[in-house]
C-alpha cells in the first residue's frame, strides 16, 4: 500500500506545479493596468491605454482594434461584461470614479439614468451622426453609433406552408386567427422584450394593459430572453420551435437567408428603434484618448463593420451595409418612439404593472 | 482566554478575505439604498419590506427551493447509496459525470430544458414549460450531485455495525434505514440540504429561463431592481432580508447538525456486491440517472447537428470566432482561459478553506470559543447565500481605491469564485479534521512537536486526499460560475461559460451549434477532471493509503 | 437448538470459514475462542445471516435459516464496543426492538426499568450513549439484546473493550443474567478468561477451522496440540527429558510434549526438582518464582504466600498435576 500513495503523492505535486503555471498570477498583467500607468499625466500626451466600458453583445473585430491604435498611438482595452442595464448601473453607481475612459452600449432605454447620475461628459466628435438619432436631453453628452429597431418577426415559410396570412400590425396579434403563435422575451429580463412592450405603449398610451391582457388571452407565451424566445420557440429557429411569429430585430431576416431568399419577414410597422449611444466619462483618466475612440467608432471602418459584428444598423448614412442586410432586412421608416424621459419616469411604475398582468 | 485570543488571532486572515472580498462589498451596496442624498433614510428601504410584491416574491423563493431541495435529497440519498456503497461497474465515472450538471452554464441548460418541455418536444405533452415544476426540475438538476457526494462521502464511512445489530434485533431493512442510517447521516444530509437550498434560493438563471419571467424570485427581484429599473433601495431591502433569511437557515442547520456525529470515527466500510434488496435504491438511481441524462443527450445531440445532417463541424468551429465574429477569441482560448482562472480560484478557494476548516474543527475549551468557531463557521458559508448582484456592484463601488484597487485586476474574477467555491471545500474538509482524534496532536505536541509540525505530520496525512477531493469540487463549480464572471470578466480573456452565453445570444445557425458543441467540450473537461480526482481520493475520508 | 452443519464461507480466494460443524443446546452458552483473524467474526456474522454460506447450513430448532433475513432470525447481536445508536437515549435504545415490535408504551417503559434495573443502571434512562463509560455502554446493549428475549443471543468480544477489574465485574453479571433469562449464547473472543468466565462450552478455532470442541474443563484439560495449549493459557510447553522429569515428579506415565501452566511447579519441602531462584515476585494471592530448576532450565514457579525465598536461594519444587496438560502425539504430517 505504500508504493502507489507514494507515487500518487508525486503525481499529484507534478500535477500542481504543472497547473501553477497555468495560473493567471504570473502572466504580466501589469503592464495593462491603466488605473497606474495613466495617472500620472503622461499618458495623455504619448498615447498610453483607453479603457471602453461596453455590455457583453459589443464585438470589435481584432483588424479594427489594430487599425484604431496604429493611427491614434492609443492603446484600446474593452471592458465588456453584463448587459445593458447592467452596464447603465455600473456606470451611474461608480459616476464619481469611473471604470473606464469611454463607455458604449447605452441605449435610448437607459439613458437618462446615467445622464442624471453626471457618468458622461460633454463630447463634440469630429463627425456629425444624422440629428434623428440624437437625445433631446444629454445629446451634447452622448454620441449616437448604431440603431437597431426591435420588429415582431414572421416565419413566412411556415405561413405559406399552412396557407394564412401572415399578422402585419400590433392590433392583429390578438386577432384569434394567430392564437398561441406568438412568442416574446419579457420586458422585464430581455432587451428586445422591454423594446417591444415600448412598442405598445406607444401604440397604446395607457390602454396598454388592456392590449397586453388580450395578447396573453390569445396565447402570446412570454419567456425570459430573446434567445429563448427565438432557439426556443419560434419555428424558423428551432427545431421544436412550434410560435411562427416573435419579437426579433428588423435585421433578423438576413439571417435565415436559404437559396437566395429569406424564410422569416420582419414586419415593419410594429417597430422601436433602439439606439446605442458611446460617451467620454467624467473624470475619465485619458479624456483625450476617450474622444479619439468615439470619432473612430463613427468613422467609415466601424460604421461600415457594425452589421456583420454586432447585427446592428450603422448610424452614418454613407458606410456600407451587407448585401443581404440590404436585400432582406430593410428598416422600419416610421418606428414607434417613447422619450428617454418618459421611459425613466414610468419605467418601475410599468414594469410592475405587467410583471402582474403576465402573472395573472 | 488566551486561547480564544489565538483562535481569533488564526482566524484573522481569513476574516480579513472575507471581510475585503464580501463584507466590504456587500455593505457598500446595501447602504447605497440606505443612504438617500447623502443622509440616512432607513424608512424607504423598511417601507419596501411591506410591499405585497415583496412577500410574494420572498415566499415563492422559500417554497420553490424548499421543494427543490427535498426533492433534491430524495432523489439523492439512494443514488448516494447505490454509487457509494455497491460494486457497481462503471461507479467512478457515473459520479464524475454527476457533476456535469453543476458545471453546465445555465443559459445552455435552460434552453436544453426548454427542447425537452417546450411546446414540441418530446416531453412538451407534460405541459411543464414555464410552470414551477419546470423551475424545481432544473434546479434538482443543477444541484443533485451536491446531495450525492455529500452524503455518499459520509455513507461510505459510516460504521455499518448499528444497522446489523439492529437487524438482529429485528429491524427490517426499511426500518433500519429510518431509525438507524438516516439519523447516522443526519449531520451530513443538513449540510448538503443547507448548500442546496442555498443554491437554489440565489439560482438566477435558470428561474428566468425555466419560469418564463411570470416567477420571481428574491435573486432575480434584485437583479431586476438593480439594474432595470434602479431602486437601490428596494434591491437592499431585498438583499438585507436575504442576508436575514440566510443567517437564520445556517443558524439552524447548525443546530440539527450539532448531533453526535457517527461518521466521526472514520471506518472504511468495503462496497458490497448488489444483492435483492437493493433493488429498489438501484432502480431509482437508474431512473435519476436517465432523468440527468436527458437533458444533457439534447445538447449533444444539438451539437453534432449540422444542417439536416449529422457531422462534426461545430466542433471543428471551436477553434474560430464564430459566425460573423461573434467572439473575440475562439472558443479554445476560452476554454484555456477557464482552466487557468479555475486553478488560481482552486488554491484561493483551498487556501482559505483549509484554515477555515481548520479553524472551526478545533475542539473547543470554553462556551465563548465554541461560540466563536460556530460564528466562524457560518460565517464563511454566507458567500453561497447573498446576491451575486449585489456583490458584483459591491466590488464596482467599495474596491476602487488603492490599496482595494482590485475591480481591474486579473484575479478579481478567481477571487469572486473561490468565494463560491469556499462553501463547499469548508464542508468537504470540516467532517474530516472533526474526526481527528484531538489525542494524536496531543500525543505528537508532548513528542516535542511544534503546532506546525503536529499540523504537518498528524492534520495533513489525515487531510490530503479529501482535501484532493475539495479542489475537484471548487475547481468544477469555478469552471462552471457564471453568475459573478459574466459581470467581472474581461472582454479580451472571457471564460468559457461567457463565450458559451455569447455564441447562444448571437444569431446564426453556426454560433448556435458552435454554443453546444462548447457545452459539451466544457462537461468533457469537467468530467475528466472529476475523473482524475476520482482515481486520487480513498473511499471513505481520513484513511491512509 | 442451534446447528451448524459443514458451515464454509469464502471470500474470493481466501476461506475465512473452513467446514464448521457446531452444536448449541438451549440454554448453553458457547465460546468461540481463537486468535485475531481465525474466522471467528466471520462464523458469528454467518449465524447472524449477514454472511452469505459458500456452503454448508445452518439450522434453528430444526429449520433452516437458508435465506431467512437477519430481523426475521430472532436472534440478538452484542458487539464489542456496544454499537449503541448514538442519537438515542439510553431508555430508547434499550426499547428500540420491543417498538420495532409495537409493543403498547406502557409495557415498554417497564420493561425498559426491569432491564436497566438487571445491568445495574438505573435512573440512566435519559442519558445518551456519548456520556456514558465504556462498561455502561456494555451494559445497555446488553439490556438492548436481552429486551425482546431473543432465542439466541450473539456476543461479540462483549468484554475485551473494558479494563480488567470492569471486566472482571461485568463477566460475572453478564454470566449471571444470561443464566437467568435463560438465554442460549454464542459468544466468540480471543481472549481465553472472556471464555471461561462466560461460557460452558469451548469451541477453537484456527486458520478457519475448528481444532477442538467440547465442556470447557474437557478442552481445558486436554488441549489437543501445543498451540491449542498456548492459546487456552498455558504457559509453555515441554519436550523430550524436561517432559519426561516434569511426568516423572508428577508421578504420570512418560509422554514426548507436556503443556504446564506458570504455577504447575511450587516450592514445597517434600519437591522432588531441585532447582535455585533466580527472582521473586510477590502477587497478592502467591509468590512468582524464576527458577533454574535440574533438567528443566530456566521456568516460572510459584510459593505460597508468606514464603521468604530470594535469589540465589536452594528449593525444591513439586509438581501440581491439575496444573499441566499431556499434549497427544501428533499424528505425521
């Protein structure tokens, strides 16, 4: 019995050192670290690091971030975790010693609460996005990058297949032809799912809960993200899928591109446009470096990658946007709008109120 | 007095940890909702506790983990039977594979449940999709390996004498089984239900995927006041009643375990060959095992599903970034990152496990100094039993300024994890050194042996193996831990579990394929590890080679 | 009223139990003595009917217990260290059968001070097993095993936890309760005193196998080899001419090995062995002796008390004959 826990024994020390030096303790993160190298004042003028603040869905593809340091001398490192409630929190509780330089992901959802924490400064970026994606209120803080309306999807296919006609407006969901076909993400866990229940306040005003009452009557399953709703349950997503009709992206139908045509439609008159917003924060370390960020995240590489890395709509009207993008995922014209303000105001208020009505 | 002046003075550092990395942290959020405008406004936050929301929520969390921790247990305790104490072929590698589950991303979970008990699977005729019982099952899932090792541990080396002479004495086997094993493995069926309703009580995802948003619990509540809706006040009265709830149930679980504890003379009972009587407890584990099994063949059967065909092209992608780029790295980077942040959170975890450990399993010499390690004891279990939400923001405001710089630091998500991993390599450990017969060190200190050495040559012999047996548990639920990751970990070195959550949340049939293929890779290693660790521990705890 | 019959249990390779034939009348209490090792356990568990037999039988009152489960035997099982259920009190773990058995609460509680009043116990009803002494705890799994009256009681080394004067003590009650109740006993120990202080019947056992059987003064005074005379206690045995003088003085017929306990020789006048003292040792109930003695060497003997022997001196020594045992010849390997 003696031989095999000796040799037990040596393995298992072989084995810890062997793993000791996988560890992360050793792997020289310290040159990275920006919150000591940039303090002392003269990162600002030689380049040195731009920490982003981001949520987890922000994607820039390694060839930008190459291109973005070789002509700015700045060191990019993005700090992407949570989502973007998460990241509008983190923003506002730490507005008086910021996680970063830059922050991007807030969407016209979120705004406001950040805004009025004082998280951002104010930022003129070289590059003027279109005024319609501006904020009324913080548009001097807070620089529009990307849109990306929140449409209630189709599965045409499968309506084809069983000959009805497809739903094209919020009123039809509760027409009993489309009972139990619809499925959501809840307002209240999922992005899409608070951008769609905007969608019918909007349409709505204060009759919503009677709209989300007979949406629920009609079937409408509520469920907790869009990935559920769309792998789980929508037919041209899963294979157990068995709602043809969800709440998606307007750009969703260029992804079930098969022989040249697309299966799903988005249908454009049931829209909300959410737009992301990127801002300098205050008393950020590199300020400078934050700024050179945001004209770079407006400018035509960016802009131009957007759809492909983040399935999102470029902000400036001249970068180009993938053919399929183009041929399949047109955008709404006319979206359903709520203020940033209102949307602040209201949001526990209605968020309670449709916890109970999806609870009854 | 001069001993409890010791204790205290062991037990500083890790109470210091614990007081940086979860205290700190805790208090700092909670007080952002007690403090309005600068001055103390503790009427806001007493008014939320009256809300009937509140109750409704606060009830539902007790009932649904309640539920999921008994069922947790009854399914358990004959699988930790069958898998611990019967020559089963093939043992070693069903109970590494029963930690799977533990290690699984809920988000993959959650849609795997979602395929067997949606609308058109092949389970969708039970109607279960988006009901409570859908909630329960997947937490049973998650949290069964839990109740099985735990138990089945103590199984092994309880004294099987009481039970014959109880037989003899006429005693069925069923009654046996109720008057004499099941109070045997009382203290250890406590603590595994204690770390299971823990579990349960702060389950975050899987409620939200399983419940279709119609269920809240406190967790999920706090999440959403936090950072949807932005009621600090609200979210720290639902933090500070959590805080309350959990003291209370480690209170109590104190108590039932504070019983004489037969497993406290470590034998090594041999497995025995299955005989007719075991039946029943080998059909049930055969029934939970299939049960388990369910979910997780989905995934795999979702991850070699490559078109209308079958092929191997999702995990040939693991090594790129995705459709479109969805990732930063690809997923075997991913899986690099994981592994090397579960080592440090691994020896974080044990390093201040094993003195906890230690610490609480002294004996004591005076009422005050059992008090004090009881505290102590308790005291380390509550990382298991607090919002991560509240903890992740805790870390964001309270360790930003030199010398707690550390919400940029590498180790920050290691750190986060052992805190989750310490409840367990605590519980795996104390059993052990409680069963050392306090005589060898004094035998060895009137040798002439100094405290470090009696440590050395009488604690660590003892130790080794289930201190072996700890690092898998930590090092699997670090490779699992998302809850905290997915809010600390950086964009340029995410942990598998992250990426897994990415690839499923971006569009494409690829990244989805790619999202399974990855869960399975993860379960693979988690597996092998378990495996390793399997073929290292000694049946039983405390037996020498 | 119990039989054993060709009883052979097998693990894998080894045998731990080799071709037992055994008989128990009712009322008898049996020992099973053998070293560490020899398979005794293993017989008992086998009675008990948590062994499995690789072959053989054992009966009951003339029925087999072939795959009769152990609650359903009637029997009572005693171990070394009491194996009391740890959780329960005292009162309780001495009524655990008779509740098994659904007997009415009142019947229990008086059973339960009739059976604590016989081990010596009283008032102890609600402690629990964790604060009491290691013979106390003997004594409640005593009361435990005796509670329902079983046909058959299994002892297993019930006295070889305790020290020496509690052993002592606690053989002779154990002796006399279980005379009392009546009860038939299979007792199986290692330790030759546990035997004769309890049973009334040895059986030996070695390598598995039982060497000799039969009333313990039988066994006791014709241990069938050497070793066999070792075990029960004796103190040595002698060969070729130290037996042939030691029969001689004793006035036996000459035999080739004789077993002869420490006080088989003692100083008397009239002695026939001359022999000097090497060392004295005074016990309360005799002298020791280390003697030389002519034609036997180096041997312990013994003096009555009072005796003033010391070393260097000249004695005589005569041979008790109750005190040794002629061992048979062994039959060619």
């Amino acid at each position: 019995m003696h031989r095999p826990s000796v040799r037990a024994a040596l393995t298992t020390v072989l084995a810890t050192v062997a793993l000791a030096g996988c560890s992360l303790a050793g792997t020289g993160d310290e040159a990275q670290d920006p919150a000591t190298s940039s303090s002392d004042g003269a990162a600002a003028e030689a380049g040195g690091p731009v920490v982003l603040a981001t949520h987890e869905s922000f994607t820039l593809p390694k060839k930008l971030v190459r291109q973005f340091e070789a002509e700015t001398g700045y060191e990019l490192e993005v700090r992407a975790a949570g989502d973007a409630g998460t990241l509008a929190t983190k923003l506002s509780l730490t507005a008086d010693n910021p996680i970063a330089d830059a922050a991007f992901g807030i969407d016209n959802t979120f705004a406001s609460r950040p805004l009025d924490e004082g998280a951002f400064a104010e930022v003129t970026p070289t590059l003027t996005p279109p005024a319609e994606y501006a904020l009324a209120e913080g548009g001097d803080r807070l620089v529009p990058i990307d849109s990306a309306s929140v449409c209630v999807n189709v599965d045409t296919a499968w309506f084809d297949a069983e000959g009805i006609e497809a739903p094209r407006t919020l009123a039809d969901l509760t027409d009993p032809a489309y009972a139990d076909l619809l499925v959501t993400p809840g307002a209240s866990t999922s992005s899409p799912g608070m951008a769609f229940f905007l969608a019918t306040v909007a349409e709505y005003g204060d009759d919503w809960p009677a709209y989300w009452t007979d949406l629920l009557a009609n079937g409408a399953k509520v469920v907790d993200g869009w990935e559920d709703a769309y792998y789980g349950d929508f037919t041209a997503g899963s294979e157990t899928g068995t709602r043809p009709i969800v709440v998606s992206y307007d750009s969703s139908p260029a992804f079930t591109v098969t022989d040249g045509a697309t299966t799903t439609a988005a249908l454009l008159d049931t829209c909300f446009r959410q737009v992301e917003y990127a801002g300098v924060l205050a008393g950020a370390d590199n300020p400078d470096g934050a700024e050179a960020l945001i004209d770079f995240l407006l400018g035509d590489a960016v802009q131009s990658a957007l759809p492909e890395s983040m399935y999102v709509f470029p902000v400036m009207p001249d970068a180009t946007v993938p053919a399929d993008w183009a041929e399949f995922a047109p955008q709404p014209t006319d979206p359903y709008e709520v203020t940033p303000e209102e949307i602040s105001a209201n949001r526990e208020q209605w968020l309670t109120e449709w916890t109970d009505v999806i609870s009854r | 007095m001069r001993r409890l002046l010791a204790l205290l003075a062991l037990a500083a550092g890790p109470v210091l940890v614990l007081g940086v990395l979860f205290v700190l942290p805790v208090t700092g959020m909670v007080s952002e909702g007690f403090f309005v405008d600068g001055s103390f406004a503790p009427g806001a936050v007493l008014e939320v506790l009256a809300r009937p929301r509140v109750h409704r929520v606060a009830w539902f969390t007790v009932w649904s983990s309640g539920a999921a921790t008994l069922l947790a247990v009854v399914l358990g305790l004959p699988a930790a039977y069958v898998l611990h104490r019967l020559a089963l072929p093939g043992r070693a590698a069903v109970r590494a594979a029963l930690l799977v589950p533990f290690v699984l991303p809920t988000v993959v979970v959650g849609v795997a449940f979602r395929q067997l008990l949606g609308e058109g699977g092949p389970l969708g005729f039970l109607d279960l999709d988006g009901t409570p019982v859908a909630i329960i099952c997947g937490l049973v899932f998650f949290n069964l390996a839990v109740v099985i090792r735990t138990v089945g541990v103590a199984w092994e080396s309880l004294d099987p004498r009481p039970g014959q002479a109880a037989a003899a004495l006429g005693a069925s086997p069923s009654q046996v089984l109720r008057t004499v094993t099941l109070p045997a493995l009382r203290p250890a069926i406590v603590g595994a239900a204690t770390i299971v309703f823990l579990f349960c009580a702060t389950a975050f995802g899987i409620v939200l995927t399983l419940g279709g948003v119609r269920y809240s619990t406190v967790e999920t509540e706090i999440y959403l006041l936090t950072t949807t809706v932005f009621d600090l006040q609200a979210a720290a009265a639902l933090s500070v009643l959590q805080i309350v709830v959990v003291v209370a149930l480690l209170a109590l679980a104190a108590r039932l375990r504070a019983t004489p504890d037969p497993t406290a003379h470590r034998t090594v009972t041999p497995v025995r060959a299955v005989r007719r009587g075991d039946a029943p407890a080998v059909v049930a584990t055969l029934v939970v095992l299939v049960a388990m099994l369910l979910p997780i063949l989905t995934l795999v059967l979702g991850s070699l599903t490559v078109g209308d065909g079958w092929g191997l092209a999702n995990y040939r992608a693991l090594t790129t970034t995705g459709d479109n780029q969805a990732l930063l790295v690809p997923v075997t980077a991913a899986l690099v990152t994981s592994l090397r942040t579960a080592v440090d959170a691994t020896w974080m975890a044990l390093l201040v496990g094993v003195s906890v450990a230690l610490i609480v399993t002294r004996r004591s010499h005076s009422v005050a100094e059992r008090r004090v390690r009881s505290t102590l004891d308790g005291f380390f279990m509550l990382p298991l039993g607090v919002s991560a939400v509240t903890l992740g923001f805790g870390f964001l405001i309270t360790l930003d300024q030199p010398p707690l710089d550390l919400r940029d630091s590498p180790l920050l998500v290691p750190m986060a994890q052992a805190l989750v991993a310490l409840p367990l390599v605590v519980r795996t450990l104390a059993p052990v050194l409680g069963g050392i017969d306090d005589r060898q060190r004094q035998a060895a200190a009137s040798l002439g042996a100094s405290p470090l050495r009696t440590l050395v040559t009488v604690d660590l012999p003892v130790v080794w193996k289930p201190m072996l047996a700890a690092s898998g548990f930590a090092f699997a639920a670090s490779l699992g831990e998302f809850g905290a990751t997915s809010f600390l970990a950086r964009d340029d070195s995410p942990t598998l579990p992250v990426v897994i959550f990415r690839l499923i949340g971006h569009p494409g049939e690829m990244n989805y394929g790619m999202a399974l293929a990855a869960s399975v890779v993860l379960a693979a290693a988690t597996t092998l590890v378990m495996l390793a660790v399997e073929r290292l521990r000694v049946p039983g705890v405390g037996a020498l080679a | 009223m119990l039989q054993l019959t060709d009883v052979t249990v097998r693990y894998g390779d080894t045998v731990a139990v080799d071709d037992v034939t055994l008989d128990l009348a009712a009322g008898q209490v049996l020992a099973v003595l053998g070293p560490s090792g020899c398979g005794k356990s293993t017989l008992l568990r086998a009675v008990a009917g948590l062994e499995p037999l690789t072959s053989g039988s054992i009966g009951c009152d003339g029925a087999d217990l072939a795959g009769v489960p152990t609650h359903k035997r009637g029997f009572a099982l005693m171990f070394q260290d009491g194996q009391l259920f740890a959780h329960l009190t005292v009162a309780r773990n001495v009524a655990y059968a008779l509740k098994l058995r659904r007997t009415p609460s009142a019947r229990v509680a008086a059973r339960v001070r009739e059976l604590l009043e016989l081990v010596g116990l009283s008032g102890y009803d609600d402690r629990l097993p964790g604060t009491l002494s290691g013979g106390e705890r003997q004594r409640v799994a005593l009361a435990r095993a005796l509670a329902v009256e079983p046909r058959l009681i299994l002892l297993d080394e019930p006295l070889s936890a305790l020290d020496a004067t509690l052993r002592e003590r606690l053989a002779g009650d154990l002796r006399e309760i279980l005379h009392a109740a009546g009860t038939t006993a299979l007792l199986v120990t290692h330790d030759h005193e546990e035997a004769f202080a309890l049973a009334d019947r040895l059986a030996v056992m070695r390598d598995g196998r039982v060497v000799q059987s039969g009333a313990i003064d039988e066994v006791w005074r014709a241990p069938v080899d050497e070793e066999t005379a070792l075990f029960l206690g004796y103190a040595r045995v002698l060969r070729g001419t130290a037996a042939a003088s030691v029969l001689a003085a004793a006035g036996l017929p000459a035999a080739p090995a004789v077993a002869v306990r420490r006080s088989a020789l003692v100083v008397d006048e009239a002695g026939e062995v001359a022999a000097t003292v090497e060392s004295a040792r005074v016990t309360p109930e005799q002298v020791r002796l280390k003697v030389v003695a002519d034609g036997l060497g180096a041997i312990d003997a013994v003096a009555p008390l009072g005796t003033r022997v010391s070393p260097g001196d000249a004695v005589r020594l005569s041979v008790d004959v109750t005190r040794l045992a002629v061992l048979p010849i062994r039959p060619p390997a």
